[in-house]
C-alpha cells in the first residue's frame, strides 16, 4: 500500500506549546524553534535520499506536521533532534520504496515515456542511473544502516549520529565502518562496480 504524505506548509503547523507558554514546564521546546533549525538541512538530506527537492521538502513539512500532533513530546524532552532526524529518514526510505515500486509498475505497463534528448542527456541519464543505483542498495541495508550512512552523508557529526540512533558516541565510528562495507559489498554484488 502507498503511503500518501500530505504537504503542509510551515504556517499550516499548529504550535501547541512554545517555550513562552507558561503551561510548557521546563525544558520544553517549540516546534517553531525546531523547524527553523532543521527544517533546511532535514530538506537537504532527504532530498539527497528521493532525488526530489519537491518531495523532500514535503517530507519534512510532514515530519513538523507529526510533532506539532504530539505536544507530549515537546513538553521534559531536552533534545527532540534525534526524534525529528530518525522519523525524517525512516519517512524518506518509506518514499524511496514507494516511489521505486511506483517507477517498477510504470514501467511494466509502458508509461515511462521518454522526453527528446537534450545536450546532456547521457550525463544526465547516467548520474540518474547511478543515483537510481545507491538508493536501491540503501534501500536494501538494515533501516539503522541506512539511517546512519544518510545522516553521515548530510554533515552530521558522530555525537549527533549517537544522538539521533540512540547508541553510544564510541560505537559510532565501527558501526559507520560496517555500513559503508555492508553498502560497498552490496554495490559491488549487484552492480559489479565500485560505489
């Protein structure tokens, strides 16, 4: 079954507590304040992952969406960051599977039209093949796996990959070693080149 994300535009976002609400206790945060933080690196990221900005911004807008439904999560939680990274990559690896099966079942009945060519079409269409190729493979891995060569490769540091996998700091330099091989041996399996 696909799964339909709604678009929801930053305004759209209802603020149930802010951390001028008095009723917010201490430590809570707002979903403002975490959406002007992350919202254009969580974009970045998943789109790096869909291969569609249009799609990862709306992906993000989501994932704000879902916090701003759940103000028990804003109220005693010192950092929410993980929270907001972890469901962002599981929602855009669910994208990534909808859309391959989407692009699968197109295919099959001879929808996939193809434009004229442009000047570029065959760098084009190469580095579309490549990226169609990286995502199948992370598609494939562990979702931890995954979730941990995303995140690395979107600039986060091994504190906020802890963080955000709820692992310990020390463990994150072994565990990104073993997904990078796992990825590479699985690229390599499947595709017969180097990553």
């Amino acid at each position: 079954m696909d799964i339909v994300l709604r678009g929801v535009q930053p305004e759209e976002i209802t603020l149930h507590r802010t951390a001028a609400d008095p009723a917010a206790g201490p430590g809570a945060t707002s979903v403002d304040a975490l959406f002007r933080e992350h919202y254009a690196r969580m974009v970045s990221m998943l789109a790096r992952l869909t291969g569609d900005r249009a799609h990862a911004e709306e992906v993000a807008a989501d994932v704000f969406h879902k916090l701003s439904q759940r103000p028990e999560l804003l109220a005693g939680q010192d950092d929410l960051t993980a929270w907001i990274y972890r469901v962002a990559t599981n929602a855009g690896l669910d994208a990534v599977r909808t859309n391959t099966r989407r692009r699968k079942r197109e295919e099959v009945a001879g929808l996939d039209a193809h434009a004229p060519a442009a000047p570029d079409a065959l760098e084009n269409l190469l580095l579309e093949e490549r990226r169609t190729r990286v995502r199948e493979v992370l598609q494939s891995l562990k979702p931890r796996d995954a979730q941990l060569l995303l995140l690395r490769a979107n600039g986060l540091a091994y504190r906020e990959l802890a963080q955000t996998l709820g692992v310990e700091p020390g463990s994150v330099g072994t565990m990104l070693a073993r997904a990078e091989a796992e990825f590479e041996r699985r690229f390599r399996a499947r595709h017969g080149e180097h990553v």
